[in-house]
C-alpha cells in the first residue's frame, strides 16, 4: 500500500499506485533485500536511513530508479538522494 514515501508521487491513486505489474511492490522487495530487512519488521528510522546510506550505491540506485518517472524528469537522481539521506542523518 502507498506509504511516506509515496505520498509525492505522481502515480499515486487514492488506493494504490496506476503503475503496473507490481512494479513499486518489486522494487520494495529489492530494497528489503539490499538493506536485510524482511517485510513488516519494525525498526527505528534512523538505523533503517543509516543502513540505507551505507549499502545503497549509485549502481543499485540507477537499476532500482533509472526507468521512473521521476527519475526522467529531473525530480529525482542519486545525488538528491544522498543530499536528503545525509540532511536527515
């Protein structure tokens, strides 16, 4: 389901996301993976956004992002990434 996250998307619907095949459900599972963290665990935040900074590379950023749509307009991109993960640090 839509979290904090997604609240800014321009995909987003009242209930869910207009993407198809899963797409947003995917790359969550992705990104549980890359972190080590299973699906419904709870955790503090800043433990989460500090693993985040260290095992979320450009390469996997690029793979995981580089098809959004953000991503294509400018919104987003890796270095913005970094700049918002190391604000909230």
């Amino acid at each position: 389901a839509p979290d904090a996250v997604c609240r800014l998307c321009p995909n987003r619907t009242g209930s869910g996301c207009a993407l198809d095949n899963n797409k947003v459900e995917g790359k969550d599972i992705r990104i549980l993976q890359r972190l080590g963290l299973a699906e419904g665990e709870e955790r503090d935040i800043n433990a989460v956004f500090a693993r985040a900074g260290e095992r979320i590379d450009r390469e996997f950023f690029e793979a995981s992002c580089g098809q959004c749509r953000w991503y294509a307009q400018g919104l987003c991109s890796y270095e913005f990434w970094k700049e918002c993960l190391d604000d909230f640090l």
